[in-house]
C-alpha cells in the first residue's frame, strides 16, 4: 500500500492568503483604473485649456510682435505663465526662429518618464498658433501646458487612495476573522462530536445549528447518519442482549444454564469471603423417566418448567438457581452461616412437591432429591460441585429426601421419605 503525503493548508491561512491577494489585486485595478481616467481626463483637459490660452495668447502678442515691442512681448508672455499652469512659452517668426522664449522652472519635467507621459498625452502641434496681420502669418505662439498638475492629481489621489485600501484591508481582515471564527466553531463542534462519538460510541450526541447555512445542511445530514447509527446501535445491543441470553440461559425454563452456573461459581470463588458463607444444591428429579413415557416428552417439559418455577419462587432473593442439564437444577446459596440455614432453605423447596402439576387435564405427581454441600473450608469450585453431586446421589440412594455434606466429612441427616 502506498500513501500520499500532502501538506494541507490551514482554514486560518487560507483566508489571509486569499484576502490578501484579492486586496492586491484590487489595489492594483484601481490604481491602473484611476490614473488611466485622470490621465485621460487631463488630456482633455489641457488639449481645451492649451488652445484658449494659445488662441488669447497670439491675440494679444499681435501688436507688440508686428511692432517688435519685445518689452509688451515679455510682460503678456510673463503674466500668462505665471496665471497658467504652462511650463513654456515661445515666439516664433514666421521662419521658424526663435524671437522669445520663457521657460518656468518649476514646471519643468524633472524626469525622462513624465517627458514621455507628457509626450504621449498632449501633442508637439497642439498650442501653436498663428499670429496674423492683414491676413498674413507674422509669427507663432508655442505653448507647453504643464504635467505638474496632473502629477499633483495622481499623487493626492493615490494617497487617498491608499488610505482607504488601508482602511478597506483593515476591515476586510476583520471581516475575515469573523467568517473565519465563526466557519472554525461550526467545525470544532462538529470535530468535538465526531470525537465524543469515535471515543465514547455517544450515538445520542447531535450537531447543534449554527450561523451558516451550508455547514447546517452538513450538520443535518451528519445528524440524520447518527440517527441512523443509533438505531443500529440499539439494534445491535438488543441482538447481542438476546444472544447472550440465549448463550446463557436454558432456552426450556429460561433459568441460567450451566455455563452460567459455573461462572457465578468462579465469581464467589474468587472472593473468599463470600466462599466460606455459601452453599451448593444439586436438585434431581427423581420420577422423571417415568413421566415422559408415562405422559410423553411434551408433559415432561411442562413438568421441568413447572418445577423450576417453583424451585425458583422459593428461594430467596439472594440465590442463584440454573437448569445444569436434563432434569439436574443447581442453587448456590448466599449468607450461610450454618448448615441448619441451607437444610431450612432445602426443605422449603422439598416442601414445593406437595401439589401436583396440572397438565391436559392430568394430575401429575413428581419429586426430587437434595444434595447439600457447604462451601466452608473447600478449596475450588469443582470440588464443591463434587461433594453436592455426591450428596444428591447419597440422598437417592438412601430413599431420603436431602443429605448434607460438611466440612469434607459425610454427614446424613434422614428426613421423610419421599413419595413415590
């Protein structure tokens, strides 16, 4: 099997990474945006404005250049350059020859970049005008228009322009944050239930609602799988509680079978003091051959369900009986402090035999001998069940109803005889 190692980016940087490049992105755009339209809206601008001031210009240089008035020449051309925004003002004859040019220096481009800009949006031809006489070209009026206020535009406008990308990253960023919170807490709790479920198998746990509508539809979806694992889960606790009922119990009178039996032994074995205060009863049905061929095998059932039953409703609360196989019952008795408690509890169940069974209209008798062994002074649990069968089989042989065995010795106690 091959596996595939992947970095995988967090959802924390995800969103600044995203947000940050979107922020760039858009600062970019606008500034490109921006000064395209600022560009473009100088160039008409000043193509405007450029040929007015030529035209007013050329007008008023008319008399002082046919008349070589140089010194009207400069102050018309003076007072212009200082009222407008021009970089430079010139007088050319009509050859083409300089007569008087002014220059501002503070409008001079101090750059190859905005001589290039400049260039590009404003023509060489455009502010040259024609100084007529009698209908005669006499001269030309060039006129430079500024860059300097467009320059002054786009700087105040990219600075506020940056302050609110600042202002607009700030919020992006907070905004970002509180998406990214909000995404994070739908996926803790959805993480933390997963977790509780994987951990704890707590199938009743569900996904709350949250905020954002897709992780909802998720929720829900989540939550319908885990009703869904719940039933089975229930399902699969109700089956595996049947069969290990049915792996422990005798399926004929629902009592604890014999695996069982030997479990509940190996339990008080393990805790002596429980040991030293219990006892064993081996239970066997002493007629019980004779009433299957006698009734048949349907009324023997009925008469093992009956007998267990009774046996059953006569013990105490505290003691434990099993069907250990064919018409052999076992009881293990708790709080025995002396034999005379077990031969008590004994003869109670003898006592259980007095009424018949009714089956189909037939009486039917039955009885049953004891054996009991005291779990005082034994060693395991097999020598214990020994002992007990061993007394059971005393019982039968000597025609009594119960015989004991304590303390390793034999000990017999005839009581009445059972009926036969």
């Amino acid at each position: 099997m091959t596996w595939f190692k992947s970095s995988a980016t967090s959802l924390k940087t995800y969103f600044i990474r995203s947000q940050l490049i979107l922020s760039f992105i858009i600062l970019f755009t606008c500034i490109m945006g921006f000064t395209g339209i600022a560009s473009y809206t100088f160039k008409r601008y000043s193509e405007s404005n450029v040929q007015i001031i030529a035209d007013s210009l050329a007008e008023q240089l008319q008399a002082p250049v046919i008349f070589d008035d140089k010194i009207s020449t400069k102050q018309i051309i003076d007072e212009y350059i200082e009222q407008y925004p021009i970089q430079s003002i010139e007088v050319i004859d009509k050859n083409r020859a300089s007569i008087y040019q002014v220059t501002k220096p503070s409008e001079i481009n101090d750059s190859k970049l905005l001589d290039a800009i400049h260039n590009k949006l404003i023509s060489q031809d455009l502010g040259l005008t024609e100084i007529k006489h009698n209908g005669q070209i006499v001269a030309y009026v060039q006129v430079v228009f500024s860059l300097r206020p467009l320059t002054n535009f786009i700087n105040l406008l990219l600075m506020v322009f940056m302050v609110c990308i600042l202002v607009a990253f700030v919020i992006i960023l907070i905004s970002s944050r509180i998406n990214y919170l909000r995404i994070n807490h739908a996926l803790r709790i959805l993480t933390e239930t997963t977790d509780l479920i994987a951990d704890q198998r707590a199938f009743h746990l569900r996904v709350p609602k949250g905020k954002v509508s897709e992780f909802n539809k998720i929720s829900q979806r989540f939550n319908e799988l885990l009703d869904e694992i719940q039933r089975w889960d229930h399902q699969l606790q109700a089956k595996n509680i049947t069969l290990e009922h049915q792996a422990m119990h005798d399926s004929l009178t629902n009592l604890p079978n014999r695996a069982f039996f030997y479990q509940k032994l190996d339990q008080i074995y393990q805790q002596p003091a429980l040991q030293n205060k219990s006892a064993l009863l081996f239970i066997d049905n002493n007629d019980f051959k004779q009433i299957n061929d006698q009734y048949g095998h349907q009324a023997g059932d009925y008469v093992l369900q009956e007998m267990a039953k009774r046996i059953k409703y006569s013990l105490r609360e505290d003691d434990f009986i099993a069907r250990i196989g064919g018409d052999e019952f076992a009881v293990i008795l708790k709080n025995i402090e002396h034999s005379s408690q077990a031969i008590v509890v004994a003869q109670n169940l003898l006592q259980t035999t007095d009424h018949v069974i009714k089956y189909l209209d037939q009486s039917i008798h039955y009885s049953f001998s004891i054996g009991i062994a005291l779990g005082k002074n034994i060693s395991n649990p097999s020598e214990l069940v020994h002992l007990a069968d061993q007394s059971m089989y005393r019982a039968k042989d000597s025609l009594t109803k119960w015989a004991i065995i304590e303390h390793k010795q034999p000990k017999m106690e005839p009581s009445n005889e059972a009926e036969y």
